[in-house]
C-alpha cells in the first residue's frame, strides 16, 4: 500500500478555522441572523467538507482503508449532517434551540477527532 501525503488536509483544515472563527463571527452579531454572515459561514462550511472529503476519499483509493478507518469516516460524515442540520434549524429558530445549539457546538469536536484520526490512520498504513 502507498502513503497519502497528509499536506494535502492542510488547505479543508485551513478553510475549517475559518468556518470556526464566521461561526463565532455569526454567534456574537447577535439574532436575528446577518444573511452575509450565515452565508459565508455556510459557504465556507461546505467547502471545507467538500475538500476533505475528496482528500480523503482519494486517499483510500491510495492508501486503503480499513474498518476503523471507515467507521471513523462515517462518524465524521455524521457530524458534518449535524452540524447542517442543527445550523439549518437553529437559523430557523425552531425548538427546542438550546439542543440544537448544544449539538452545533459538540458536533465540530467530534468532526474534527474523527477526521484526524482518519487522516492519520490513512497515512500510517
């Protein structure tokens, strides 16, 4: 099996930090919503997990992936729908808010654990 060049996650990684810093931009202008705000958070959003996603899909065409790796990507895959979702309904300012908040704010952690550890298991086989 062949390595994966792992500089190839520093450019979603990059475009990650900033959907953090728009999030935290967004959150601190206060409701209702910026609509230039929210859609550069969500924009910039989905372009890092497009990049990702391709980097990491490559890299199992490269690299192989083995079940922990997988598990590990679907975790990550169902964390970036949270994170949609809760975002969606939180702009929506449907109930109950302080839930889909709490998971707005885990689901980025669990994103991020899981990404790494699927881009570091990819690079170690």
């Amino acid at each position: 099996m062949t390595m994966i060049n792992t500089t190839k996650f520093i450019l979603p990684g990059i475009i990650f930090l900033f959907t953090l810093a728009s999030g935290l931009w967004l959150s601190n202008a206060g409701k209702p919503y910026s609509n230039f705000i929210f859609t550069i958070h969500k924009l910039v959003a989905l372009g890092a997990v497009v990049l990702a996603a391709i980097q990491m899909v490559r890299g199992f065409k490269t690299a192989g992936a083995s079940p922990l790796t997988i598990i590990l990507f679907v975790l990550a895959i169902l964390a970036v729908i949270a994170l949609f979702a809760t975002g969606a309904l939180m702009s929506l300012d449907k109930e109950p808010y302080k839930v889909w908040l709490l998971i707005h704010q885990i689901a980025p952690a669990v994103m991020a654990l899981a990404s790494a550890s699927v881009v570091y298991l990819l690079a170690r086989n």
